[in-house]
C-alpha cells in the first residue's frame, strides 16, 4: 500500500463588507455574474484563489483539489451564528468560486467549515454508500463526506487568507489481474474494518480535526455509471491505469485494520463472485490518501484436454475450433489417423508416459474419492477462454491425508488404496468406488485442500457437462478392457473412481496435490 500527501492548500479572500456601506464601497473581485455566483452588498464575499490545491475533488498524480457541483461552505459570523453561503457550486472541476455569505465579519480572523455536499455546519457524514460512476474520478468525494476546516486571516488589504485542510482518508484502489479476460466488471468495492469508518463526525475548530466514533463499519462503492460503465469498471489484464479502473472511496481517518471485498461479474456468463482481500491494521491519516494495489486473480482452468495420454491436446491445431459452450460440436477432434493426438494404446500395467504421465495413479484417486473430504463449491471463481465460471470440487491434499491416515509422506498413498489395493499393478476386478457424502461451499480450512474446476469433457468434439462434471485422468489404465482407462469423476452429487469410459474421452490432466 503506497501513500501520498494531499497537500489540500487553498487561498481565500474575504472583503469584508461592513454593516451601512453602499455597493461603492465594497471593492469587489472582477468575476463574470452567475445565478449561482451572484455578489450582493448585503453579503461578505470568500473567493477562493486560483491555485491548484484549493478544492474538493481530487487530481490524482497533482493532488489538486477542485470545487464541484453544489459545494457550500460554512462560517461562524460574528453572532456565532453559523452562516452557510447563500450560492453555491454549479457545475464541476470549478478552478475558483467566490461564495456569499450572509452576516458581519468584523473580527481579523474566522474558521471555515466544509462538511461536505450533504453536511450541515460543522457535522459531517461520511457516506455508508457511495458511489463513482466511471474510473479515474472522484466527483463524489463531496456526497462522500470529504470534509475540511480553514482558519481565515485579515490581510493589510482587508481581505481574509486561509489554507484549507481536509479532515478525511482516501483510499485510492487499483485493482488488476493476470488473466485475459473479456467480459468481466467490478461493479462494486465493499471495505469493512475493525472499528468504525462511516457515519456521523464532526469538524472540531479547536482541535483542528474531525472528532466523533461514527457509527458504521462497512463502506461499499457502488463502481457503475452509464454507457461504457453502465456494467461497472472493467477488469483487464495486468491494467492499473488511471483511464481503466481507478476507483477512490472517503473513510475516517484513524487506525482500521481492513478487509478489501472486490465483486466483479462476467456478463457474457452471467457468473459473478467476490474477491477478498485483508490488509494489515495501520493508521490511516487525515489529509492522505492510499493506493491499494489488488490482483484479482483466481484459479485458471488449462482450456486444453486430452485423450488418455495423448502426445497433443484434443484440440491441437484445432483451437480456433474448439467449442467453448455445452453441446456445440466441431468436426475438429482427433481422428486414429491422427497419432499425436489419438490416445496412447500402452497396456495395462504400464503407466501413462506422455500427457497424462504426472497425474495420480488409480490408487491415489481412491484416496481423493474415500479421504479427500470432498466439498462442492458453487461461488470459487475459476477461468478459462477470457470468462469467468464457477462450480468445481475441493479435495484435500495428499500430504493431509498422508498425515491424517498414518502414512509418512503422500508418495505412499500410489502403492495402495484406502483398503490396502493396489489396483495400479494389480489386475483386480472390484466394484469402484464412489462417495455421495459432499459437503457444500469452500472448506474452512481450505489452504489444506485443493480445487478442481467442472470443466466438463469432450465427446466426438461435443463440449458436454461443463460447470456442472468434472472428468480428470488418472495415469493408470484399466485392465480388463484396453480401450479405457481409470479417471476421477464429479458432479455436486457424487464422487467416483471411474473405469467405464473409452481413452478417446477428451478429460482434463492434472497433478497429485
């Protein structure tokens, strides 16, 4: 997490404007009349200077700050009353504005109160729910409940100088992923902490900082707009760029411990998910802002699927072929003419030597099926083809099982299954097994298992089962029938050891875990 200073300096003048003087007399900056900018003898006038670090929206790599639409600002007269400025912004990225304000300014210095677009005085709220309509833009800063206190000064001239400094914590999130993909948006950005960070503060003048606990420990980000946006900010390969996803959120100043929950949605799929992301407790200061750098990356699905221990992958010199959705078929699969691609036609107990070569033998699949605590997940995202999908089961690992069984490492879990078989180099006719006893969801402890996608398989070039089966290949053939071979299969249902399909199956090859 990077931070940077806003150095949120801004010059404003007041001409004062005593009780029984004439519009003569009140020496006025030369500015262009608008509804909302309009002087008036009866009023004091603070204009803020032209220079670049004296508004309210933020320039990211500048720090400047700029006025936005329906800005007021705030001043004890000298009945210390509160007065707000009787205009107000119209329109956004105002370099200057010269506010109105109502009652006698007598006394050679004031405190002025921004509490944001939406506060009052010197209470402030910072938003439980805010929202950015497209990257790289922080206009809502104001409703977000940025805020800032002045101390206004007479010059020799008569006028009122004061630096304004903002009482609030930014978060600036750049969120980024390794994967290619297409069609996938973060539509919003939910931060929750230990403590509070929204709701209720107010601008303390005598302690120069914002004071109150609020009220609230969970902000979210709405991330959608119109147009380009209306789906939410775009997540793209490796893009931290300002123009692509840049997205900035107000919080409390204070010391939070954060969670960082990303929720992004493919629409081409229709899949959505949540990534988490927690970083450590740290003081957030008022007046900076902080750059979260995030990788939303999530389990990658090789999109490349074989026949038992082919050479090549099904769809080698095929790919622009290759059905990516349930039922399509494509002439494109391998034919037996088409040795690097056809299946190997070993026999048993020869193992696998070619693509299938490192994936477990039959009997490690037992233990995965009978000991691997198997969990069906229908929210762990995966990908593959530029989109995003979920559905998928959790295994533990072989080292955690080895060490739940009594074995001294997970190599020995190859030399026989949880029955003491060794099916991998002995020919035995038993009945396979299966296990319909599946928990649901992602495991507590899920750093001891291991994930695998429903990426379905191929059949005669047909995409079938996808998101709902998972098929993998074991390295072992089958020993009855030389044209099958063991393999792992799921569903939400039901694991099973599987020996029923021929080797011309397009599966998945993965490794022991």
């Amino acid at each position: 997490m990077k931070t940077k200073v806003l150095s949120y300096v801004a010059v404003f003048v007041l001409l004062a404007v005593m009780a029984g003087c004439s519009n003569g007399d009140a020496v006025l900056n030369t500015e262009k009349e608008t509804a909302a900018n309009k002087e008036n003898a009866d009023l004091t006038a603070f204009a803020s200077a032209d220079a670049p670090n004296t508004r309210t929206s933020l320039d990211y790599h500048s720090g400047a700050f700029f006025w936005e639409d329906g800005d007021h600002i705030y001043v004890k007269d000298d009945g210390n009353d509160f007065k707000k400025s009787s205009n107000f912004v119209s329109g956004t990225r105002q370099a200057h504005f010269k506010f109105m304000m109502p009652g006698t300014y007598a006394s050679n210095s004031y405190t002025v109160y921004y509490p944001g677009a939406d506060g009052v005085n010197d209470q402030v709220t910072i938003a439980a729910e805010q929202t950015q309509t497209e990257p790289n833009n922080n206009t809502h800063f104001g409703k977000a409940g940025d805020c800032g206190l002045g101390k206004a000064i007479k010059n020799a001239s008569g006028q009122f100088d004061f630096t304004l400094e903002h009482k609030a914590s930014y978060l600036c999130f750049l969120p980024s992923t390794s994967h290619t993909l297409v069609s996938t948006y973060i539509t919003k950005i939910e931060v929750s902490s230990d403590n509070n960070i929204a709701g209720s503060y107010t601008l303390d003048a005598v302690g120069n900082k914002l004071t109150g606990s609020g009220n609230g420990k969970t902000i979210t980000l709405t991330t959608k707009g119109s147009g380009d946006y209306a789906d939410g900010f775009p997540l793209n390969k490796n893009n931290t760029s300002l123009v692509t996803n840049r997205a900035f959120m107000v919080i409390a100043p204070g010391y939070h411990k954060l969670t960082v929950k990303y929720y992004i949605r493919d629409v081409q799929t229709n899949v959505e998910g949540v990534i988490v992301k927690k970083l450590k407790a740290f003081n957030y200061v008022a007046r900076e802002y902080y750059d979260i750098a995030s990788k939303l990356d999530v389990k990658v699905c090789d999109d490349k699927y074989y026949m038992w221990d082919a050479q090549d992958e099904y769809w080698a010199g095929h790919k622009a072929a290759q059905p990516k959705k349930n039922g399509v078929q494509s002439s494109g699969y391998p034919k037996a003419s088409d040795v690097n691609r056809w299946y190997n036609k070993v026999n048993y107990p020869t193992p696998a030597s070619q693509s299938a070569k490192n994936c477990p033998n039959v009997n490690v699949c037992i233990w995965y099926c009978l000991k691997g605590d198997p969990h069906w997940d229908n929210t762990t995202l995966w990908t593959t083809w530029g989109h995003l999908y979920v559905g998928g089961m959790w295994f533990k690992k072989a080292s955690v099982i080895a060490s739940e069984n009594g074995k001294a490492s997970a190599a020995e879990l190859k030399k026989a299954d949880p029955l003491g078989r060794d099916l991998a180099t002995k020919k035995l006719f038993v009945n396979m097994p299966n296990n319909n006893q599946i928990a649901s969801g992602t495991p507590i402890n899920s750093s001891n298992y291991f994930f695998l996608p429903a990426a379905g398989y191929y059949s005669s070039g047909k995409l079938e089962d996808f998101g709902t089966h998972g098929r993998y290949w074991s390295c072992t053939p089958e020993p009855f029938f030389s044209g099958r071979a063991y393999y792992l299969y799921f569903y939400n249902g039901d694991v099973v050891v599987g020996n029923i399909y021929e080797r011309d199956g397009g599966f998945q090859v993965w490794r022991t875990e």
